[in-house]
C-alpha cells in the first residue's frame, strides 16, 4: 500500500491511477490524515461488496439481524387492508 498526499495525487492523477494495478491500494492524505482510499479495480471487482463493507449503516442491520432482535406481530402497527390494497395496486398502474 502507498501513501500519497492530496497535492501529489491531484498533481499526478492520471499517473496514480495507471500506476495501481503495480502499487495496490494507494490512501490519500490530507494534512497528514487519510481522507480516501484509491483501489485498483477490474472487471472482477465486487463494487457493490466494497460499497456495503465500508457502510456504517450496513453493519448495523447486520448486527441487528444477527442479534435476533424481532418485532413481534403484535408490535406492529394495524394495516387497514383496503388502503394496503389501493396502494399496491396504484403502484401496479403506474408502472404498466
């Protein structure tokens, strides 16, 4: 992994980017702190794994459902079915 200064990577992008596929993961810095993260990527590449692994959010879903935390039925609010039934089938004709 490189570490490379915001400055350095602004005044030499095009050559950090050519240049990950040799040198891996390069983390930007700004003032002496990271502040991003540049990885090499192909056609391979998970975007969407790397996306939710970073997600504050993602992992505490995760953990909230791994904890098997549940709302039981009778916690959950009254539906009034003919409303739930209007609803669905409003969402039904505006996408035909």
């Amino acid at each position: 992994m490189k570490i490379e200064s915001l400055r350095e990577v602004r005044n030499n992008f095009s050559e950090v980017i050519e240049s990950l596929e040799k040198t891996g993961p390069v983390v930007v810095t700004k003032n002496g702190k990271g502040r991003a993260l540049l990885i090499p990527i192909d056609d391979d590449t998970d975007i969407e794994t790397l996306v939710l692994s970073n997600s504050r959010r993602f992992w505490q879903l995760f953990d909230k459902a791994g904890s098997g935390e549940r709302t039981g039925m009778e916690d959950l609010p009254d539906v009034d079915d003919d409303a739930a039934w209007a609803h669905l089938s409003s969402k039904k004709n505006r996408k035909g």
